[in-house]
C-alpha cells in the first residue's frame, strides 16, 4: 500500500499557517504528518499547491505512484498516532471507503485504482475521489480547519506522540529521552511527572533551565539559563528559546532568546521576538476565547489561547500581543497587538501608524538571516515571498479594523 497525502481546496486558506508550507508540514506533537506517515514505513506521495512544489521537493521527497493499493489522506489531518493507527486498522478490510469531516473528503481507500497524480490539483482531486465506487464510512477523523485548531490538537495528542516517539531515543534519566551529543547543564530541573521529555541531537541546555513534560525539543536548539519550557511544547531544529514558554509550537529556524511569555501559541519559521515580548492566552473574564478569522468572528472553544504568528515576521521589543491575534508573514510589529496583522505590514497601531512592509526589504533581510545560519539564499527562497506577497494582497486592501480593546 502507498499513502497519497493530499492538500484540498481549503488547505491554502488556513492563513498564515499554510502560506510557506505544505499543511502536512505543520508541526505539532514532536512530529508532523508527512513524518510520522514516513515513520510508518510508508512510501508518500502528495498533492500540493504549484507555487510550494520545488521548494519542497528536497525536504519532503515526493515518491512516484507505483501501486495500485492507495490510501490518501487528508493534509489537514493533525499527526496523531492513534488517529493513523485507526486509519490503518481501516484499511485491513481491504474494502475501498470513504471518510468525511465537515464536508471535506479525510481519508480514502481504494485497493485498486489506477491514480496518475499530475492530472489533478488541490481542486480537483476530492471531486475525483468522490466519483469512484466505495463504502461511506461515518466515522469522522479530526482536520485543522482554522489556525487555532493546531493549538487544540496539539494538546490532545501530545502526550500519546511523545510516548511514541521515545522508542528512537535512548533514556539519560527517568522519563528524558535524549539523542546524539546533547548538553544538558547539571543545574536544570526536569519534570516528568506529567509526561517524558524528548531532547533531540546537538541541543544545549543551559543553567538553571524548567522543563516539564511532555515536552519534545529539536535538533540544534538552544534553550537560554533561566528559561522554563513547560508542557505541550514542541520547539523545532534550530530554534533558541528563552523567558517562559507554555503549550505552544515554535516550527524551525526562530528565535524567542528573551524575557516574555508565550502561551498557546504557533510561531512560524524565521520568526525573532524582541526582548519583553509576551502574548496574552487567558482573558480577564476567564470566557471562551473569540478569533477573527477572514472577517468573521469565530468561537474557538477554547479558554486558553496565545497567537499565531506568521514566517518571517518580528516583533519589537516590549510588544505585548492581545488573545487570540493573527499575524501575518514577514510583518513586523511594535507596541500593544489589538488587532489581527495582514502580512507584509510594519504595525504600529498605537502609535498610529500601519505601513506596506515592501517585498524588497523583506527578501534583503531573508538573505541576511539565512547568512547568519550557513544558509544560501536562491531564486525559489525569494520566489516563495513573492508568491506570497500576491497571495496576501487581499488582506493589506481590506485592513482597516479599528483598535480593538
């Protein structure tokens, strides 16, 4: 059997999340889709937006078709191992199926079909899916439909991926499970009892550091003395964290290296928080949280909830980030968050003041950042902005939102 991961025509939509990666590329857990699908022994092969395609292709190899036995699955479906080990028990029928979630095609199984993946797109592919013969199934399988619903599925599946993933690593102490070269200073005081730590290669450590599981940290971090890094946290490779940090993802290559709190929080790739930075999870009247979402006012459910910060973007130093705000990709932003941020902005709205951040500077301070980190900035890095840049458009017209307390 080979999986076929596929992106439908709302995966593009979940902004800014989605707008530098594959859905499946969401991180969350310790792990994400496209990985713990790998980890399973799975040939993948994946439908994706055109304008993702090559930047992709390196880090997510992208397998040819060669079976006929095909179980696609929706990218929008959180990396949880007991959600694909229920897939799979699915498929031992060997009777084809379909799964719906809100009226979006989860998973499909079809034990012999003849699937050419160059003729279809993020479009058309569900339309086709739904032509061929099957059995619905009722059961319904969890998607990412908003930004905030990463922050949900986070906490409900963290423990169980964790546990999961402790096999690959060898255990330094009880409950901590460490890779390759791994420095963890004598003065740090892990807690286990609530879930097991994961300390991934060539991490440090440093002096009188909190951490409490579960808890998964990447390859190549380095968490600053005196930082507690709580429950639920996933801090990907490359990332330097510092201050106070709770229930909230961080994808690779950003800096939190500072004082400041981040809670319930997704925090893009080349994302740097000043020093003071702090987002708000918790409202003062202890009620569900509210989120605005591409003009609506959407009820999350949720009591705690941080920030969604977009790649590329930066914020000031001292900037203090209302509940449940969105920021958009490469924006850069100071003083009191009030109000969601479309990308490309420089945001100063309690100053007054909300500019177009220019698509040259931000490509001239992607090579800069990049430097500093070995990395050769090419054509499809700058190609990536300027995509998103266009796609992005629509939010720079449309913001005129008033300060919102």
């Amino acid at each position: 059997m080979q999986v076929v991961i596929f992106e439908d025509y709302l995966a593009g939509e979940l902004r800014p999340v989605t707008l530098a990666r594959a859905a499946f590329g969401i991180s969350m857990g310790g792990t994400n889709l496209y990985s713990m699908i790998r980890s399973k022994g799975f040939k993948v092969s994946y439908i994706l937006r055109n304008y993702l395609k090559d930047i992709y292709k390196d880090n997510f190899p992208n397998h040819p078709v060669t079976e006929k036995s095909l179980l696609f699955i929706n990218a929008s479906l959180p990396p949880a191992s007991s959600v694909i080990q229920r897939i799979l028990d699915l498929t031992k029928e060997k009777s084809p199926f379909v799964a719906q979630t809100d009226s979006r095609i989860a998973v499909a199984f079809f034990p012999n079909l003849k699937f050419e993946p160059g003729k279809f797109d993020e479009y058309s592919l569900a339309n086709w899916l739904q032509d061929q013969e099957y059995e619905f199934i009722e059961d319904k399988f969890p998607l990412i439909n908003y930004p905030f619903d990463i922050i949900r599925y986070n906490e409900k599946y963290f423990g169980e991926n964790i546990e999961e993933l402790s096999k690959n690593y060898r255990q330094k102490f009880p409950g901590v499970f460490v890779g390759e070269n791994v420095k963890i200073h004598p003065t740090v005081c892990m807690d286990t009892e609530d879930g097991m730590i994961i300390i991934d290669d060539n991490t440090s450590i440093g002096p009188f550091v909190y951490l409490k599981g579960p808890l998964y940290i990447g390859k190549k971090c380095r968490i600053i003395e005196r930082t507690s890094v709580k429950e639920m946290c996933h801090i990907s490779h490359t990332c330097k964290v510092g201050g106070e940090v709770e229930c909230s993802i961080m994808e690779p290559y950003s800096n939190k290296q500072h004082h400041g709190f981040l809670g319930h929080s997704w925090v893009g790739s080349w994302v740097n928080m000043g020093a003071g930075t702090s987002t708000s999870d918790l409202k003062n009247t202890y009620g569900e949280i509210a989120v605005e979402y591409q003009g609506k006012k959407v009820p999350t459910g949720m009591q705690f909830l941080g920030s969604i910060i977009g790649d590329y973007s930066k914020t000031a130093i001292n900037t203090s980030i209302f509940t449940g705000k969105i920021i958009g990709v490469a924006s850069y932003v100071y003083g009191f968050v009030t109000t969601n941020v479309p990308s490309f902005c420089n945001y100063a709205r309690t100053f007054g003041q909300m500019t177009e951040h220019y698509l040259p500077a931000v490509v001239r301070t992607q090579q800069r950042m990049f430097a500093r980190r070995g990395i050769k900035q090419t054509r499809l890095h700058i190609k990536l902005l300027e995509d998103i840049y266009q796609i992005t458009r629509d939010e720079r017209i449309m913001s005129t939102e008033s300060l919102s307390l």
